[in-house]
C-alpha cells in the first residue's frame, strides 16, 4: 500500500488558477438583450400565414403588407436556427434555401398590390421549403 502525501502550496500562492469569466460584462449585456427580445418561432402561425400567401384566395390588399413582414421574419428564423448550431451544420440542401432566400429578405416589398402579391408567394415558397426540411431534419417541431 502506498500513502501520497499533499504538500500545501507556499503561503500567498494560490492552490488553483483564478478564475476568469468567459465573457465580458458587455458581452453578457448583448446576450442578455437578445434574450429579452427573442421571441419563439411559431410554426403554427408560420404555417397560417404560408396558407394565406399562397392559398387559393390573393391576400387582402390591407394585410399584404403585414404578411409580407411577417414572412420575411419567418425566413430569418429559420435560417438563423438552420445555421445556429455548429455540432449540427446544416445539409446542402438546407443552405440552397437558406442562400436562395438571403436576397429576399432584403428585397423592398413592391408598391403595386400584384406585385407585392407575387413577392410575398416567392417568400411564402421559400419559407415552406425551408420549414419542411427543417421539421424534417428535426431541427425544428412541426405544427400539433
């Protein structure tokens, strides 16, 4: 049998390194702000709004606007929870849609109702693609 002996350290020495946090007070300060204002994505509510756009009935005229920003925040969802986790990188396929849609998102929504009618479908098409190879690939859950 053997016995092992622990020698303390000379005074004023400490046993361990210091800790050191892994982040700076403003960088817990942006983390804590995005917290604050994330908001879940609802696939639910994705979906309704997916049946509105490209549906068998155009959009409202007054609601196309509003269905068009809310698509576009859809597509930016998804697209961030496509490439939000690096243990799990997205397929091929996933960033085609997601690169497929980056112009999108930034495309102006057009003045002339059809116009815009048509743009909110391009959206709309983009964002069911993506959704479904997202629900797929169980990155995220699909509509109860």
């Amino acid at each position: 049998m053997s016995l092992t002996v622990l020698v303390p350290p000379p005074a004023g020495k400490p046993r361990t390194p210091q800790w050191t946090p892994p982040l700076t007070a403003e960088d817990l300060r942006s983390a804590l702000e995005r917290i604050k204002n994330w908001t879940p994505l609802d696939v639910e509510a994705v979906f309704d709004d997916l049946d509105t756009a490209i549906g068998n009935q155009p959009p409202p005229v007054v609601t196309t606007g509003a269905l068009t920003d809310r698509l576009r925040g859809y597509l930016k969802q998804l697209s961030d929870i496509t490439i939000a986790n690096g243990r799990y990188p997205p397929t091929a396929e996933m960033v085609q849609l997601v690169e497929r849609g980056r112009p999108l998102r930034d495309e102006r929504t057009p003045a002339d109702y059809q116009q815009a009618v048509g743009f909110a479908r391009r959206l709309a098409f983009v964002v069911s693609d993506l959704a479904e190879v997202l629900i797929k690939a169980r990155y995220i859950k699909g509509a109860e």
